[in-house]
C-alpha cells in the first residue's frame, strides 16, 4: 500500500492550498489527499471563478516535484438541513467534483447528511437524492464519490454506520462511480472493524487512518486505542489495493476546537495555539508511524 495523508494536517496553519502541499511533501508524503472541507470566503478552488487558473499550478507544481493528488475530502456541508442548505451543498460539492477533475483526482470523500429527527430509511432517501444530482458532473470528469461511514457519538441519527449499511446505501444510490471510504476511526466508536472492512468488500475505495479513545479525536495511530493489527489483517485479507490515507491532524489542537475549547488567560495568550513548527515536526511523526504500520506488515509500497 502506499501512504498517504491529507492536506487538511495545515489548514489551520496556512491558507494556501499549495503551501500545505508542500509542508505535506518535507514531512516525506508522496501521495496527497486534498482536503476541500472548509469553504473560505475567497477560497481560490471553491469560490473563485477563475479556479482553473490556479489548479494549473497546483497540478504543475505536483508534476514537477513527483507528487500526485490521489483522494480529495469535499465541504463540509449538510444537505438534509434545508432546501436551502440542499441547492448550497450540491454547487460546492459540484465544484469540488470539478477541481477533483481538473487534478485528475480519482475519489473523493463526502460525509452523508444528517437530520437528527430521521432515521435509516429517511437519510438514505434524501442522501440518495443528493448524491444523485451529482452523478452529471462526477461522469462528466470522471471523478468517484465516496461516502464515508459515520458514527452515532458525533450525531445519532447519522448514517451509514456499518459495512453492511455502507453496501446497502452504495447499492440503493446504484451507479458505478459511488462507492465507499472506510473511517477506522469512526468504526472503532461503533464498536466494528474487522467484520464490516471484510462485508464492505470491493466498495471500498479508499481508507481514513487515524486513532481515538472515546471520542472522534483524530490523533495519530497509536495515541489511542484503535487496534492495528485488526485493521492491518482485515486490509490484507479483503485484498485492498488502495492508498493507506492518513487523516490525523488533530494531535495539535487549536484553541477553539468542536471537541473543547481551550481557555485563554487575560494576561496572555502565547501559548493558546500551537504553532506550525510543532505541526511540521508532528507531521514527520506521523509519516515514520504510518511507515512503520505498513512495513511491519510487509506491505508499504514507495
């Protein structure tokens, strides 16, 4: 497997989509997964109209240093909130889909909408109908889309979940470029990892790797209390033949976080955030440990 990580480890730290590429690529990444899931006001990808322009450079500057753009996250966006919220969410996820195409991205990840007063039956329909008004554009620039499984300890009425409820909801869209992203994080909080990676099966597209305790804390493989050799057996046994993502960049967090906040002394406020030197130090970290998972088991690929 080769080992990737996503772009999303600096958006805190920079705001320019090629200098989070390159941080990524001095920590010893090849292979990038380019996060799109935060929207800025003058986003120069998902606002701006002349886009192009700059994923030109951004795929020029890969080719020249030997990257390549395997996986994108798109919005974060909930399109079972409203209509409104509906229309929002499918032009910026059409948009994201668009620069997926221009990068020649193959798979990108979405998270399913969430409506905390529906249940399994209900969010398949409408997540359906979303993932539907996609289908022109993902054909158009031959892009995949992923969902990716859920947890109920961020929102309980929050699907699909399972490996089965993945399968079940790939198969209830039905077309041949959406499929599947496996969270092993998420999955952990649910309790499942083995069994549902082998129901999962070939809709697997692609991986999340990070870590936890009790909570979806995205922290590095080890700083928690996922098992890796379950995941590293189910990996191998089902025949995955994608990138071993990373998506743990949360080690680091700032002082306003969704998971708590850190409070800020009056007197002073040096220390509130950290800063991108300890991010770059960790990212290194991050990459030795993903190294080390794959080598361990005889499958890390250069």
């Amino acid at each position: 497997m080769k080992l990737a990580t996503t772009t999303g480890d600096f958006d805190r730290f920079c705001e320019d989509y090629i200098e989070r590429v390159q941080h990524v690529q001095e920590a010893g990444f090849r292979y990038i997964d380019l996060s799109l899931y935060t929207v800025r006001e003058e986003d120069p990808l998902l606002v701006k109209e002349d886009w192009k322009d700059y994923a030109a450079r951004m795929s020029e500057y890969a080719r020249e240093q030997g990257l390549l753009f395997v996986q994108a996250h798109g919005p974060n966006t909930n399109p079972l909130k409203s209509e409104e919220d509906f229309e929002q969410a499918v032009a910026v996820t059409i948009r994201a889909i668009e620069v997926c195409g221009a990068l020649k991205i193959p798979n990108m990840v979405i998270h399913s909408g969430w409506d905390k007063n529906a249940e399994k039956e209900e969010c398949f329909r409408r997540n359906a109908a979303f993932f539907r008004r996609l289908i022109p554009t993902m054909e158009a620039c031959n892009v995949n889309v992923l969902h990716e499984n859920t947890t109920s300890i961020n929102i309980r009425s929050f699907y699909p979940k399972s490996g089965a409820e993945m399968r079940e909801f790939s198969e209830y869209v039905n077309h041949p470029k959406v499929h599947s992203c496996w969270d092993i994080g998420h999955a952990k909080l649910e309790g499942q990892q083995y069994d549902d990676i082998m129901t999962l099966g070939e809709d697997m597209y692609a991986l999340h790797i990070h870590d936890n305790v009790s909570r979806d804390e995205h922290i590095i493989p080890f700083m928690g209390t996922i098992n890796m050799d379950e995941v590293m057996h189910a990996l191998i046994d089902v025949g995955y033949k994608g990138y071993f993502t990373m998506e743990a960049g949360s080690v680091l967090r700032p002082a306003k976080y969704w998971l708590g906040s850190r409070p800020e002394f009056e007197q002073d406020t040096r220390l509130l955030n950290p800063p991108l030197e300890l991010q770059k130090e960790l990212e290194r970290f991050m990459y030795k440990t993903g190294e080390y998972i794959l080598k361990t088991y005889g499958v890390f690929e250069e």
